[in-house]
C-alpha cells in the first residue's frame, strides 16, 4: 500500500511538471510592403533569447513554453520590428523598407539637367525579345539649363546587336539602339593619358554635317593602358546558362568556344570556377588555377543544355563562389553568358536588380556576355551588368567572342575607373541650346524625378565619345579668340587601383573647325551617331537621308580596319532596307 501511494505521488509530480512547461507553438508569416513572402528574416524569440529564420515563402513555426511572448524582427534592408505573438493565433507582419534602400534602389539616371522636365516615348517590342523603352534627350536652352551630367561606360552590346538585325535583313527596333555603344564599340581617337594620370580628356568642336546651324561637340575621354603582364591576378567565376533556351547553335556552343578563348590566356595566379544552371544550379568546375586550362578547357566542353532556367539563384551561387575565392586587389568577376531568359525563381528586371545592387557591395565585378536571338532578353542584362559595377557586350558571331574576351580582353575585365560620370556646365554666353546625343534614359528613370544619377565602370585603354549637337549664341565668336571656352567639364570617378575618389576638369575650346578638316576618326564618329539617330527614327535628324550617312562612312572608314569596312557594309545594307520600305508606305498610302 506505501509503495501504491509512493508511486501515485510520482506521478503527480511529474504530470505537475509537464503541465508547468507546457509546449506552445506561434505561427505566423512575414511579407514586404508589396505582400511578398520575406525569407531569412531574423527572428528572436524574447523568452528564451533564441534565433530562429523565416522560411521561403515568409512563414515560421516556433515552440514556447509559454502561451503568449514577443519577437523582434531583423532584416537588411527593412526597419526592426517588435511584435507581440500568441499561440492559437496566427500572425501576419509587414516589415517597412527602409527609406535609404528605396532610395537607392529607385531607376537610376544616365544623364541628367537639372530641374529638366522630360517627354517619354512610346514602347517597342520585337517577338519575344525585350528591350528597355528609352526616351531621346531634348534640346535644351543653356541660360536656363546650362548644367548636364551623364554616366560613362564601356558597355557596347548594341552595335553587335544592331549588325545581328542587318544581317538578318530586318529593320532595328529602336529602343535596341543606344547611340553611345556604337560609339564605344570602336574605340576611336584613343590618345595615351599624361603618367600616373588614370585619364585624358580631349574636345574638338566642328560644323555639324546634317544641321547647317549646329555645332557638334565631341568629348573624348581616353583611359590608362594597363600591361596585362603586371595587373593584378584574377579571380572569375565563370557563370553559364546550359539551360534549354540554349541549345542552339549561336547560343551555348558560342558561348564555349568564347570561354575556350579566354582560357588560353590566363596566367598561373588566375583562378576559375564554373556554375552553371539549366534545370539545376551546380558548381561545374572547382576553383582551378589558369594553369591547368586543359582542364578548364574539358570542363566546359562537356556542357550540355537542359532544363529550365534558374538564373536568380545561379548568380547567388556564382557570387558565393566568387567571395569565398576573393583576392583583394585582385580582379574579381562574374562572367555571365546567357541568352537573359529566365524562367525560375526571380525573373523581373527590377527583381534582378534589388539582387545584384546587394552583391556588388562585396567588391565582385560583373560582366554580361548576350547571345542568342528570338527571345533574347536585353534589358535583362542591361539591367544586371550597370548594377553589378559592370560592362555588356553582345556577341552575335565568334569574331565579336574573340574581339571582347582576345582582343580587348584588358578593356572587357580590367577596371581603371568606377562611378565615372562626366558633367558639363555649357557657356551661355556662347551656346544657345545643346542636345546629348546618345546616353539616353529609360522611361521608368525619367517618371521618377527623384532618380539620381550613377556613375559607370571604364576598363583599360578604352575611348569613351560623347557627342553634344549645339545651337551656337553667336556663330562669329566661335572663330576667334583661342582662349574662349565653350563648356567646363568635370570628370568624376573612383580609382580602381586606390579606391579613392577623382576629379578631373577641363575647358573646351570655343574654336570650331569644317567637319572635314577634322580627324578622320571624329568624322567617322559623326557617321555613327547619325546612323544609330536614323535607326532610333529620331525626330532631330528629319533632313538627314542615308545617303549623308553613307557618304560621309566613305569618306572616313579606314580600309584596312575590318570592323570600320564592315560598318559601311551595313550602312549600305540599312539604306537599302529602309529606303524600300519608306517607298512601299508611301505607295500604300497613295492606294489609299
């Protein structure tokens, strides 16, 4: 009977301590302002001091002791909340987005004037490609406005896209055409800057071909040489899309061979690594030394594409590998070879750039290699190079995979300048108005009139032109006095060997020249721009025929620089084109 009741006491003791710590469970999901599920939210549980994550999607499910208890919430980028939270109900949180980070995740400028009010345009869409609406930059009055600044980058996609179309024999969608990578993509009038200066800036002011009352402004700003036997070791993770989309013969075996390409010159202290996505993302390749490149090259050989395309958690992974293999005053890069299309996980181009503005912080570069064609997605990697501290390059054919990562391999991944941008306060005292030509923004930057500018990364030995047509206050004063100056301009970047921020400035000269009397790589500029203003139908150019545009290649090009030759070719290929067509519109409409 004594151990009856001994063991009955027991066992109301321990049913007494269960009782006391009786387990609770709160549930509950966290979203954003735009109710999107957040993961990886940081959650501490005040009862116990505990930390605990949000899920995928946002939800969690935490045990308690206790009935009713407080959590704080913690995620970059969003304000810390404190909430309270009871077991049997569920809880739904929105974390606010902190206003710095909205701030600076807003479109950002290419160029700006001050207190300016822009038009916007109408969109253009081709197939299933996409392509960033942009809106030409206005005339504007300089003793209103005389102040304008605008973003420098070395990215040059658009021409080889626009020979794509050519050489199709189908008509350029507009908002495909960027005047300022055309200019890029020849490297004109490049002149070597003073010793230990990171740049030149030199400017020429001439008549303007296709406006008898304009002056074209030329800007020309030269980047440093570097000897690629001495820049520092380079750390690439090479990140290629295997997915479905590119099984094609312009699209993944191009893009192994240009990767082939590049392996061939790389030294002993670079080092690459491989990830890949199509159905799933993997590391592909280990990080190996530039040594062993017949391994490297093996393994990109054996890709095969498959599968959907996971691009969003492929760039995770390939910064991941590019963090752990940081070398610090190293070259560190993502190289990203994709046909743009992705279809798994975050696919928006605003999506994708809230993704790469967060990893760029870690100091890795990233470059966008476009192929492909159909559904090839620009604006994509429009979007991902300016945010990732990149450049863009299109490669329709396996000579441009050889000029981009052979050629100019220096220029393609070797950094002298970031955050460059250019800003010019015009003379109004001798300019009447002025339009940039080129550098035009896109529709969603210009609706935001609190978007600010941002500045772009320029590589070794590159030429950036800028070309500004202006109406002149007073043509006689133009001629005469040599130390007149037309505009002031103020170069403004971050050195990618110190990391300190530049400025640089310098007068232009007021005294004009006959467009003809000019260097011939100035001219051949002015041919350029005036192709790529013909293909954008701009309105600022309606007297100008593509006969002037061919008439004034011919007198320029080099014949003996391939890539000069081949531009007359599609000169001549887009006057022929066009030309017909304009006939066949006026025919149709004189039926009508």
């Amino acid at each position: 009977m004594l151990l009856r009741n001994l063991c009955l006491f027991i066992v109301t003791i321990c049913l007494l301590c269960t009782s006391s710590k009786a387990q609770y469970y709160l549930r509950g999901e966290i979203k954003d302002e735009k109710n999107d599920g957040l993961a990886n939210v940081r959650i501490t549980l005040h009862s116990d001091k505990l930390l605990y994550f949000s899920g995928s999607s946002g939800g969690f499910g935490i045990s308690s002791n206790v009935a009713q208890d407080s959590l704080t919430l913690m995620l970059e980028g969003y304000e810390t909340q404190s909430v309270k939270i009871r077991a049997g109900s569920y809880l739904e949180v929105t974390m606010k987005r902190l206003a710095a980070v909205v701030a600076k995740n807003r479109p950002k400028l290419i160029s700006i004037t001050k207190d300016l009010n822009k038009s916007s345009k109408f969109t253009w869409s081709v197939g299933d490609e996409s392509y960033f609406s942009i809106v030409e930059n206005e005339v504007v009055p300089a003793r209103k406005f005389p102040n304008t600044a605008f973003s420098l980058n070395i990215n040059k996609a658009s021409y080889s896209n626009i020979r794509r179309f050519l050489n199709m024999k189908s008509q350029v969608p507009p908002d495909a055409v960027r005047v300022e990578e055309l200019l890029n993509y020849f490297n004109l009038n490049y002149k070597e800057p003073e010793k230990n200066e990171h740049f030149k800036i030199e400017s020429t002011l001439a008549t303007c071909p296709w406006n008898n009352n304009s002056r074209l402004l030329y800007l020309n700003i030269n980047a440093k040489k570097l000897d690629l036997d001495k820049v520092p070791p380079s750390n690439l993770v090479f990140l290629i899309d295997a997915s479905g989309s590119m099984d094609m013969p312009n699209r993944l075996p191009l893009v192994k061979a240009a990767f082939q390409m590049l392996v061939k010159n790389l030294r002993s202290k670079d080092t690459v690594s491989i990830v890949i996505y199509g159905g799933t993302v993997a590391v592909w390749m280990q990080p190996t030394s530039g040594t062993d490149k017949q391994k490297i090259i093996k393994a990109i050989e054996e890709l095969t594409a498959q599968g959907d395309t996971p691009g969003e958690s492929a760039i995770r992974l390939a910064y991941m590998i590019a963090k752990k293999t940081y070398i610090p005053n190293g070259n560190n890069r993502v190289i990203l070879a994709t046909d743009g299309d992705f279809n798994v996980g975050e696919v928006s181009e605003k999506a994708l750039e809230d993704l790469i503005t967060r990893e760029r912080q870690s100091g890795v570069y990233l470059t966008c290699l476009g192929v492909g064609m159909g559904n090839f997605k620009d604006s994509k990697l429009e979007t991902l190079a300016k945010r990732g501290n990149g450049n863009y390059a299109y490669l329709d054919d396996i000579r441009e995979a050889e000029k981009v990562l052979v050629t100019e391999v220096t220029q393609t991944f070797y950094a002298v300048a970031d955050d460059v941008s250019l800003n010019v306060q015009f003379n109004p005292e001798l300019v009447k108005d002025y339009r940039l030509i080129g550098f035009d923004n896109k529709k969603d930057a210009i609706a935001d009139s609190t978007g600010k500018l941002e500045g772009g990364e320029i590589g070794s030995g590159n030429s950036v032109m800028a070309m500004f047509e202006i109406t002149p206050a007073d043509t006689s004063r133009l001629n005469g006095n040599a130390d007149a100056q037309i505009a002031q301009v103020e170069l403004r970047y971050t050195a990618s060997d110190t990391k300190l921020e530049k400025e640089m400035r310098y007068g232009c000269s007021a005294v004009s020249y006959e467009f003809k009397s000019i260097h011939k790589e100035l001219q051949l500029a002015g041919a350029l721009a005036l192709f790529g203003q013909k293909l954008r139908q701009s309105k600022f150019i309606n007297k100008a025929d593509w006969t002037l545009v061919e008439n004034i290649a011919l007198g320029t090009y080099n014949p003996d620089d391939y890539l000069q030759k081949e531009f007359v070719q599609l000169v001549a290929t887009a006057k022929k084109m066009y030309s017909s067509s304009k006939k066949k519109k006026k025919k149709a409409d004189d039926d009508d």
